[in-house]
C-alpha cells in the first residue's frame, strides 16, 4: 500500500510540474505571437511570418498537452496527433504566404526583422530550457519539446536572414529562408505524427 501511495504522490508531483512548465511555455508563446504579428506586417518579411504562425501553432499545442495532463498514454498519442496537424495547418498557410509574396517580393526591413528575430530567439530559448527537463516524461513532453526545439533553430535562422537582407538589400533570403522554415514544420508535424503513431500501437498491442 505504501508503494502506490509513493507512485500516486510521485505522479502527482511530475504532473503539477508540467501543468506548470506548460502554463508558462504557453504565455511566452502568446506574448511572442502578438509581437511577431506586428513585426511581421511592418517589416515584409515572409520569414518572421512564419515564425509568427509558429508561434500560434505551439501556444495551441501547449494548451492541448495541458488538457491531457493526467490522461493515460491513448489520449496523449492523440494530442500529439492532433499537435501535427496544427503544425501541418500552419505549414499550409506559410506556404501560400510564401507563394503569393514571391510573385511580387518586396525587400523586409532588415534592422525591423533583427530585433523582432532576436526577441523572439530569447523568448524561444526560455521555452526550451524549461522544457529540457521534461522531454523523457512522455510522448506527450517529447512532442512540445520538439516544437521548442524548432522554434530556437528557427530564430536562429531569421537572425541570418536579417544579416543577409541587409547585406543584399534583397527579399531573396527572406523567401529562401521561409521556404526551409517549411520544410521544418512539415519534417516536424511528420516526426510527431510518426511517434503518435507507434505510442497508438504499443497502448493497442
């Protein structure tokens, strides 16, 4: 009996802390998306733009793995479903960005893109240093840490593209850069839907 009081408490305390990491991951996120929005409209820049939608689409993924807190391993592999098709979506929306500015591309305003992408870099790698301890919990922590993952690799990437534009005074990199921030979220959303996948089949086995 003592045992399973130990396992319940031990449960209870990883869990309190995820709803708690969650929580805030999820604030930061909204906080960068509205910032990001702004930024993304004033400077022209396809890049920071799907870094916006980056960031919506992980603040909704955090609030879905905090709603399975809790849940036994089916409803997780499911949220984590659900979480790369959010991805997907977005991904979808960037790409007829990308296609629709690439048709008649206009220069980003580097300086504009810089500080927006190096706010948003700070932001992403609070999010990923409070989610590192958490990622072997479940495939639920694994997925939103992946994202996070994504998000800094992503940041890092807006911050060259910034360099460059300002280098070139062209709206090439942006395009360039955006393109690949897509191929991100669809290698993403594929990776997250492949581990649901095997998490479903294990619960099913």
């Amino acid at each position: 009996m003592s045992e399973c009081g130990c396992q319940s408490m031990d449960m209870s305390v990883l869990e309190a802390r995820q709803r708690k990491v969650l929580s805030r991951v999820m604030v930061i996120n909204l906080a960068a998306f509205v910032m990001m929005v702004f930024a993304a409209f004033v400077t022209h820049s396809t890049a920071l733009l799907s870094g916006t939608l980056d960031n919506l689409g992980d603040a909704l993924a955090y609030a879905v793995s905090l709603a399975v807190i809790g849940l036994g391993a089916r409803m997780k592999a499911r949220a984590a479903m659900l979480k790369s098709l959010l991805i997907f979506a977005a991904g979808l929306f960037v790409l007829a960005q990308l296609i629709g500015r690439s048709m008649d591309p206009q220069t980003p305003l580097a300086v504009g893109m810089a500080i927006a992408a190096a706010i948003n870099l700070v932001a992403n790698g609070v999010c990923l240093a409070m989610l590192t301890p958490l990622r072997g919990d479940d495939v639920n922590m694994a997925s939103v840490w992946l994202c996070s993952r994504n998000d800094v690799a992503e940041g890092i990437a807006v911050l060259v593209t910034a360099a460059m534009v300002y280098l070139t005074a062209s709206p090439i990199p942006d395009l360039v850069v955006a393109a690949v921030l897509l191929w991100l979220f669809f290698g993403s959303a594929y990776r997250i839907s492949r581990d649901a996948m095997s998490e479903l089949r294990a619960v099913d086995a």
